[in-house]
C-alpha cells in the first residue's frame, strides 16, 4: 500500500515527526520532490536532528529511503547528512538514489545568490540553497541526470556546452567571475565516486515493491500554498508539493496512492514572503514564536524566525482540498495551552464581501481575516493519550477546525516526541 504524507499548508507543519511515527509500520520512505532547501526536525532516541534531504524514516533498520528523480540532488549535502547520522550512533541507513535524478550543482547555488541580491527588496525569500536556477536548468533540458555520469565523453562535451550559457549570463547580467569548465567536469566525476554506491532503477525498484505488497510512504517538502502551480505563485518553491506529484517524483502509479495524510498546525506559521491573511505581529507573535514547536518558530533550514498567524480554515480547507487529503494530522496543539481565547480564521472579508474559497493570489492581497473566537482550555496537554481525555475545550477547539476543513483529524500531535500522538476515533 502506498502512503503520502504532505504539508496543508505553508510548510513546517511537523510532517518529519508524523513521517517518522508511521515509517515504523512502512517498508519504503521516498522523498520525491524538493531539495536541501527546507528541513523536518526529528526528535527520537537517538537525539534530535533537522534531516534535509533524506527522509524522515532513515532512523529504522528494516526501512529502505529512496531519493526519488523529482528530488534536487545535492550529492556532498547527501552523503554529509548520511554521514552525520551515523557518527550519532545510528546503524547506517539503506539509501537508493533514483538514477534519473538531477544533480544540484554548486553554481545553481550561486545564481539564486546572485538573484536574490540583484532583485533587492523584490526578492522571492529564497532559501539561497538553488532551487530555482536547478528546476529551472532541469525543465530547459540542461541539467545534469544522474545517469550521464556514466558517459564521460558525452558528459564532458554537455559540460562545456551549459557552463558557455552560464558564463554569458555570471558575465552580462551579474557581473560575477566566470565558471571553469574543466574544474565543473571533474567535480562532476568526483560526485559519480560518492553517490555510485547508492544509484539504482528506482521506479523500477517500487515497482516491484508494490507487487509484493510492501509499504511505500511518500513524504512530501513544504506545504499546498507552496506548490508552484496551487501556490501562492510567485511567493512559492519551484517543484510541486501536492501528493499527485508523488506518482511521478517517485516513479509509481497514480492510482497505487492510497491514503494521503495531510499534516496542519494547531495554528498557522510560515517562513519566507507571500501572501499570509491570519498573520500576527508584535507580542502576540513573539510569544506564540517562543512558545512554538521544540524550542521555538525557526526555520529548520535557515534559521530564519518564521511568521506567525492564527489557524486559517480556509487556507488550510482548500490545502486539503488540493492535496486530495483522506485524513489530516493537527499537530503543535500543545503550544496553545497559555491562551484563554483561540481566534481561528474562518473566512476572508474582500471588496465588502465575505468568501470562504481561497482565491489567487492577486486577489489574496486584499483579503483581511474574518474570526471566529473560541474558549481555550489554559492547561498542559502533554503526557495525555486518549482523547477522550483531552480538556473540553481542547476537543472543541479540533472539532470546529475538522468541521471546517471538512476531512476527518485522526491524529493530534500534543509534544515534539515520536509517542506524544493521540489517535482519534472517525
């Protein structure tokens, strides 16, 4: 059976902690789109650990994690955090690399540095970790596949073709040194030495995993508002975050997907620029910003403090929605706890009216959030594991939300550690 787990939202929604309970029960973990630039944060009993590029499931010895060919392989950031694991006491991980994946190279990095610094205060809020520039050489077809590594002559001949292009853009448009591309070709040789163990026919290995009956997860970066086409373009990554994306990323069947969990905070949080309605500042921000996640709002990648808001229904609605969520996770309710009053977002006023849609995101700029304000519950909910026996208020506060969103919440994530989950009775 084959299982996806995906963000409803902004991304940083907890989906590592969710990935990593269910991969007890799961064969397969395939990271399928996305790259280095964004993180989940593990907690388990080896330690905690922001994983980038492999997925969340590596820390089980009868799991297999594959890098699937929609993944921004950055081959040295691959084998450091492989090697970082394991140097923390974990048994070293079976990982499989797609061979049809494209490589991160370290001049895409350059570029989406010297756009962002060229665009100024019209920047997108990259992570600065490549993204665009790599999708962007992938889909005009000179990007660099895993599989040409093993054609040296054909390599070296492409190499000098890319690295002329660049070099007239490094030249005219940013004014920066040039590439070299002999120096650009052996790299290219030395990355085929480090990620040789680990390339193999991936889709043609979850083929076959999926007619012996195995458990596949698909584990999904970022959020729905996020993705490229059902984002809130431009303000989004450049790779598609939704589980339909997970069929072709990974190489499987559209129609072996399952089951797709998707994952939403108890309240809302988002790093980088966009359009973000229930956004709140000042105090009330900080303190939710402290409160937050394990040892606060921080972007597990960079750092960055993320942008806080209260929970958007709507947002959140039309997430699950795009995601073709089966079932949703709530996650971070415990932080809520201080509040004696929980605005949710349950629609958005425009132009005099009130819609309950989400809408594009010229549109969305002129949105202002309509809330419904209920009661908290102002106490620890930590250590509880039944639901029944969660506050009332607190079984009223997730109720509202999964009448509003409209997919049932199976499970509730009420701390940062991989037992601390309540299941829900449907």
């Amino acid at each position: 059976m084959v299982k996806a787990i995906v963000g409803a939202n902004w991304g940083d929604e907890g989906k590592g902690k969710i990935t990593d309970m269910l991969s007890q029960e799961s064969d397969i973990i395939v990271r399928y789109q996305g790259g280095s630039n964004a993180g989940h944060t593990i907690i388990n009993n080896y330690g905690k650990f922001a994983l980038h590029l492999l997925p969340s499931g590596v820390f089980y010895k009868h799991t297999t994690s594959i890098i699937g060919n929609g993944v921004a392989l950055n081959i040295p950031y691959l084998i450091n955090e492989i090697n970082s694991i394991v140097e923390k006491g974990v048994p070293a991980p079976k990982v499989l690399v797609s061979d049809r994946a494209q490589i991160m190279m370290p001049y895409h990095i350059l570029f989406d540095q010297y756009e962002e610094e060229r665009l100024g205060g019209k920047s997108f809020g990259s992570t600065k970790s490549g993204i665009a520039p790599f999708y962007s050489d992938k889909y005009a077809k000179i990007g660099f596949q895993v599989s040409e590594l093993y054609e040296e002559e054909t390599l070296k001949e492409k190499v000098y073709r890319v690295v002329e292009m660049k070099n007239i853009m490094l030249e005219h448009m940013y004014h920066k040194p040039a590439l070299n591309p002999e120096e650009i070709y052996q790299l290219l040789l030395d990355y085929k030495k480090l990620v040789d163990p680990y390339v193999c026919d991936t889709a043609l290995y979850l083929h076959n995993a999926i007619k012996e009956g195995k458990n596949i997860l698909l584990e999904g970066q970022l959020g729905a508002l996020k993705d490229t086409d059902f984002g809130i373009y431009p303000m989004v990554t450049s790779s598609s975050t939704l589980a339909g994306y997970g069929a072709i990323g990974g190489g499987i069947p559209p129609y072996e997907i399952k089951s797709i969990i998707a994952v939403a905070k108890a309240y809302s949080s988002a790093v980088g620029a966009g359009e973000f309605v229930s956004e709140i500042f000042g105090k009330e921000a900080d303190e939710l910003r402290r409160r937050g996640g394990d040892g606060g709002e921080f972007g597990a990648t960079t750092g960055r403090p993320r942008r806080m808001g209260w929970f958007d229904a709507v947002a959140t609605r039309y997430g699950c929605r795009i995601q073709g969520a089966t079932e949703v996770a709530l996650t971070v309710l415990d932080v809520l706890g201080y509040l004696d009053e929980l605005p949710v977002c349950v629609g958005y006023e425009m132009d005099g009216q009130i819609i309950k849609d989400f809408p594009t995101t010229v549109k969305l700029s002129k949105a202002k959030p309509v809330y419904e304000v209920l009661p908290g519950w102002n106490q620890e909910i930590r250590g509880i594991k039944e639901y029944e026996d969660l506050p009332v208020n607190c079984r009223k506060y997730i109720e509202f939300i999964e009448k509003e969103i409209q997919v049932p919440i199976t499970m509730i994530s009420n701390g940062p550690g991989r037992e601390e989950i309540i299941k829900k009775p449907r």
